[in-house]
C-alpha cells in the first residue's frame, strides 16, 4: 500500500469515528423497569383489582408523562405486567411466580386480600423478589419474609382500634365476633379483636364463625342476639356485609331493627359497592380503613380527580393504595442510586432501598416502612352514610394514642402479639 493511499486511509478512519462520536452507554433493561400487578380483577371482589389496577395505572402515567425516573444519570419508563389473580390463593401463587420468572420484573405490586397475598408472598420471598403489597393487613403476609413489604396499617392494629373504639364509643362490656372461619384475615382479625377486648376488661359473650359461601346467618345471629352482645365486631368483605347486617337487622339485633346491638367493621367494607348493596340498612354503621375522602389533602384530591376521570367513580382505598405502593418502588430504586442490569443484584438493591425509607408522604397518609415489612401508619374511622352514599370520616387514632390507651389498662401491643 503507498503512503498516500495508508495517510487517506487514516484520515476516512478518523472522520467516521469523529462523525459517530463515542459510543453510547447501554441503559439496564433498556431504560424500562418492570413493574408486576397481581390483582383480584375477576372473583368476588372485583372493585378491588379495579382500583389496585387504576391506581398503578395512574401511577405509571403521572411519572412516565414527567420524564420517567432517574437513576445513576439514566432515565426509566415504567411498564407494567397486569395478571389477575381471580381472588383465589393458588393463582395469586401462580400469577407471582409468572410475572417473577417470566416477565422478570423488578417488583411485585399486590396481592392485595390476604387470603391472595399470603401465598404471593411466600413466592416472592422463595424467588427473592420485592412484593408490595398495596391492601393486605394480616400480620402473616410479611412475617419472617424479608422480601414482602405492605402499604398499610396491620392487622393487629386495626382490630385492636375496633375493639378500643367500640368499648369506649358506645360504653359497651360485651363484645360478639361473626367471621369466615376460612379466611385468614378475617380469622386473625376475629382473634385479635376478642383478645383486645377483653384485655381491656369486656367480656367476649358471642364468638361465631361461619363457612365461605354461606348465605344465611340465622343461627349465628340469633346466637349473638341471646347472648347480651352491646357490640358485634364483622370483619368480612363489602360484598357479604350486606347480607349479614339486613338479616342482622330483620331479626331485630340492631337498632335499626329495634335491637341496641351496634355493628363495626374493618377496612374489607370500604367499596362504593357496599352502599349500593347494602343502602339505608347499613346507614350510620363505623369502620375502619385507610383515608377519608372528605378530609383528603391537596395531594389526594388530586389523585381522586384523577381516579374519577379514568373510572367514573371514586377511588377506593386500594387505588390509593397501590398508587402508594408505586410511588415507594420508585423512592427505593432512588435511595439504591444505581442499576447495573443484573436482575438480582438490583431486586436485593430496590428491596434495601425501600427498607431505608422514613416519613414519605403518599395519598393515604405518612409512610414509614419497619424492617419487617410492615407500616407505621394511622387508621381512620369513618361512618356509612347512605343518604349521601359516601364514608364520612368520623375520626383518626394513630398508634402512639391506641399504644397509650392499652398502657392505661396495663396492656402493651407486644403482650398482645405473644
């Protein structure tokens, strides 16, 4: 080759490098991170997989329509993996098990009921994945899983606060349960309530079960009814409320069927579907859950909006919630500060991160995960009004003034736990 043709040779090699410039680093799964949502979409409780769905949808499209999230000096879009669990345990175990092996993704969002998300979390943590999940309180969805976080307050503070605010609301001394025997949320809840109250010196004088499926609760009904009950503690779903507070009232347990036996719930009643069931009889009824949109912040109202124009109605706590349970995700990968596209390192990396979060406020109030996975947060109380066909918050109890309240009579949460 003669000099003139090797110097020409050169010079094309180093104008076509200069015009490609250096080459660009690769962004970790090619700037998209994965997000799975294991909803009960059909089922029993199909309002609830709405909103979890919508709530990550919404999530999804406030960050992705700001940019994404950046991380180590990279931008991500979220993308979501949506199955649906059918509210049944063994496809929330298989809807996990897809989304975690197959769609790879960085973290579990859901199940949501804890009968779904007992058994989505034992796979989570078998595979070493994050699992939020954005609804479920019982204490077993998290325990001795170093993998599975939830959104909201647990079990064993919500029943404890039913059992307070019953006793002292309606200055009551007995106390009657009526629970699914074969759900373990319902079941802890029934328990823990019982225990709760008659730590602080009630008398437990009904505590009735029944089967899932059942439709008729006369005999436990009128059980309760001779037993003296002031207060009937229901922890069960919106959907089979109804049923039991019209048959409660028809057999005269209730004062709106001329009894005096007052009827509280939990956050299982909290579905705009309850009112549509259950209408006047259910009226002036208490429970506990997770916000009040009556007093709902800047934020949540903003949120709430946002629910209404894309579901036509308002937001039940678990879109709330789960829109939450994203905007966590996303604080953890900022506190991990990098991604490297190894997909087990960044999952141990995202799960640290989310351990390390304290005081983050998201739409259903202040956040701060414990290292066991579980959530310091307050429980609202609201009550039914059907006229209005709305919840209307009644009052707040953080854990410090429920904590406080067991101290007085000698008790404390730990004891309670044993």
């Amino acid at each position: 080759m003669s000099k003139k043709i090797l110097v020409l040779s050169l010079i094309f090699a180093f104008t076509l490098l200069s015009a490609c410039g250096p080459a660009k680093p690769t962004v970790p799964y090619g700037g998209e991170l994965k997000v799975g949502v294991n909803a009960e979409i059909t089922g029993a409780i199909p309002t609830v997989g709405e909103a979890c769905v919508a709530g990550a949808e919404i999530a999804r499209d406030e960050i992705n329509g700001a940019g994404g999230v950046e991380i180590g000096g990279q931008k991500y879009t979220i993308v979501l993996f949506v199955e649906d669990n059918e509210n049944k345990p063994e496809s929330a175990a298989a809807a996990a098990r897809k989304l975690i092996s197959e769609n790879e993704v960085l973290v579990h969002i859901g199940a949501n009921a804890s009968k779904n998300a007992i058994p989505a979390g034992a796979v989570c943590n078998e595979l070493d994945c994050l699992m939020i999940s954005p609804w479920s309180t019982n204490p077993y969805t998290t325990l001795r899983r170093p993998w599975v976080f939830r959104v909201p307050f647990i079990d064993s503070f919500q029943a404890g606060v039913n059992a307070w605010f019953g006793m002292n609301e309606f200055n009551a001394t007995k106390g009657a349960v009526l629970f699914d025997i074969g759900s373990d949320a319902c079941y802890f809840q029934g328990h823990f309530f019982k225990r709760v109250w008659e730590g602080l010196g009630g008398e437990m004088v009904a505590f009735t079960t029944f089967t899932t499926g059942d439709k008729d609760f006369t005999a436990q009904l009128t059980k309760i009814k001779d037993s003296g009950a002031e207060v009937l503690y229901v922890p069960q779903y919106y959907d089979e409320v109804p049923l039991i507070v019209q048959q409660a009232n028809r057999l005269g347990l209730t004062p709106a069927g001329g009894g005096t036996i007052r009827i509280i719930g939990h956050d299982g009643w909290e579905s705009p579907d309850l009112i549509t069931l259950c209408g006047q009889e259910c009226d002036g009824l208490f429970f506990t859950t997770h916000w009040a949109l009556d007093i709902a912040g800047e934020n949540t109202q903003a949120f709430i909006q946002k629910f209404r124009d894309k579901v036509g109605k308002d937001p039940e706590s678990t879109g709330g919630l789960t829109y939450d349970a994203i905007q966590l995700f996303v604080q953890a990968l900022q506190n991990c500060g990098e991604l490297t596209g190894d997909l087990e390192k960044d999952r141990e990396c995202i799960r640290d991160g989310l351990a390390t979060i304290k005081d983050v406020e998201g739409v259903t109030g202040i956040m701060s995960p414990t290292s066991e996975g579980d959530m310091i947060k307050s429980v609202h109380i609201v009550q039914i009004d059907a006229a209005a066909k709305a919840f209307k918050w009644y009052r707040t109890v953080d854990p410090a003034e429920y904590e406080a309240s067991l101290s007085e009579h000698g008790l404390s949460v730990e004891e309670l736990m044993q």
